[in-house]
C-alpha cells in the first residue's frame, strides 16, 4: 500500500510562532486517518499545507505523488477539500453549486450531470436538488460541501472538522456518508476535535500538540498503550482530588483531570498488585481515546 499523504520533518513559522514543528504525518492509500488534537495544535496549518494555502519553510510533502508545492496543482485537481466554514453559494440551488465545481475541476462537459448526479445520490440531496443552498439545513448544509468534494471523484479528501456545530443526530448521518468512503478506498484525513469521531472512524489517528505528532497508531492500541484498559474516575472537592492525583502518580499511575473529578489510567493492574494498595472509592470504567487525548496534550478540549 502506497500513501496518499506523506510529510517529514515540516515547518511553518508565523514569525516567531512555529505552527507546524517538524510534523511527520501519514496517510497510507485507502485509509481514514484522524488528526487531533487542542485549539493552536497546528491543524489547521497542516491543511493548509496540504492545499498549498500555505508553502511549508522546511519539510517535505508529498500528495498523491506530487511534491509540494511545486506540483500542488497536479494534487489538488486529484482531491477534494471539506473546509471548516461553510463557504457555498447561497444564491445558486444545491444543484448548481455541483455544476460550478464539476467544471472548476475540469470534469469532462459529457460527464458533469452524471457526475452531479452522483454526488446528490452519495449525499442523499437528490430530492433537495433545485432548493437554494440558504435554504437547507446546518446538516444538509454540511453534506452539500461534502458532495461538492466529491464530485470530481478525488483519490483523497482532506475533512476540516467535518462535523463541527452540528447535533448529534446530523453527526450521526454525516458519520456514516464518510464511512462508506472509507469502505469505498477513499483516502481520508479528517481532522476533529470530537475525539469519539476519530475513535469510530479512523483507521489511525495523528494527536498533534504544539505542531507536532505526539503519538501515531490505532485508537485501540493508543488507548491500551497510555491508559490501559482500566479508568478509576474519583469524585470529591478540589483539595480531595489534589491528594488522590497525588496519591495516583506517586504510585506510577498517570492521572487526567476532568473537572469535578480525577481520572487514574491503567487502575486494572491494581487488582492483582498488592503494592500499589487500595484505591478510594470511584466510578471504574474502560479506558478511552479521550482519556489518552488529554493525557498527551493537557487538559483544554475545546
């Protein structure tokens, strides 16, 4: 298997704020990959990267086989961006702004309603067709900009927070249009800051802090990598919980705050370990994505 995306050791300096710092990124073909991580992770840099929005001061990037950004077109006529803000043409109908798109990605004139056609159908906005674009819902908003990534048929798409704003239902429909490219081999990167998005969808995830990659690797390996199986989650008041942090990390145990609460990684392997004592009363649960989310990047989830 080849990949879609591949970066090594890539800057971005705004002045004197590196956004992106020595990222190593990667998307083998295919695949869905999740990159996460806090407000000011560098996330949204690395898309822009990506598109060539924004040209890179050190690093390499390679798209599709295209080195950027001296062949970025060749990589962007090959796929399709889902930005964060909506940013369709509210005057044309649903129909009208894939039309527009088909043609800027230069989809031969004998094709464009077939092709249109198609992204209505993957999007299920068929019957919306001929509706102006400001007249749709959040949710139908958000599969029309999907659709539009689509039409062209790319070999990836970058998701720039595909979900954000939206109930939990409209997630819910929107989740299972991107797993059914998944399950179509279209490469995705997806970033989010809904850490169960990536846990259900993403084949692996990227967590970024700071501008770069603290840990790479499959959700389920992640989570059993840095908490275990296990989580203890402890409630009290705020002087309580300092002593039970404590008290948790003395012992070797890593520990994340969640606000009225202390969370303690990997308590499983105190069942059966005498040395480590006996915890105070809690909640156990299993151990997480966001629980490793917070543990490596502090405690902001925005």
């Amino acid at each position: 298997m080849g990949s879609a995306i591949s970066l090594r050791g890539v800057v971005k300096r705004y002045g004197d704020l590196r956004a992106v710092d020595g990222l190593d990124l990667d998307v083998p073909e295919g695949s869905c990959v999740g990159l996460l991580g806090p407000n000011g992770a560098g996330k949204s840099t690395t898309m822009k990267l990506l598109t060539a929005q924004a040209i890179a001061d050190a690093g390499e990037l390679v798209v599709l086989g295209c080195v950027l950004p001296g062949e970025s077109k060749q990589a962007r006529a090959q796929m399709g961006v889902v930005p964060q803000l909506d940013n369709l043409d509210t005057t044309l109908s649903v129909r009208d702004n894939l039309r527009v798109f088909a043609r800027l990605y230069r989809v031969a004139k004998g094709e464009r309603e077939a092709a249109v056609r198609g992204a209505l159908e993957l999007a299920t906005l068929t019957d919306r067709a001929d509706e102006r674009a400001d007249k749709l819902s959040g949710g139908m908003r958000r599969r029309l900009l999907i659709a539009r990534a689509l039409v062209h048929r790319p070999r990836l798409v970058l998701m720039d927070e595909p979900t954000v704003g939206l109930d939990p239902q409209v997630r819910q429909e929107l989740w299972a249009l991107i797993a059914r490219l998944r399950s179509e081999g279209t490469s995705i990167l997806m970033s989010t800051h809904y850490i169960d998005e990536a846990e259900r969808l993403a084949d692996s995830v990227t967590i970024m802090s700071h501008g770069k990659a603290v840990s790479v690797g499959e959700p389920g390996a992640l989570i059993a990598e840095h908490a275990g199986r296990e989580v203890l989650e402890v409630y009290g008041p705020p002087d309580r919980l300092r002593s039970v942090e404590a008290d948790a990390q003395a012992r070797g145990h890593a520990t994340r705050r969640t606000g009225t609460s202390v969370a303690i990684l990997g308590v499983e392997a105190a069942r059966s370990d005498a040395t480590n004592g006996t915890f105070p009363e809690g909640h156990r649960r299993a151990a997480n994505l966001e629980d490793v989310f917070v543990h490596l990047t502090g405690e902001e989830i925005a």
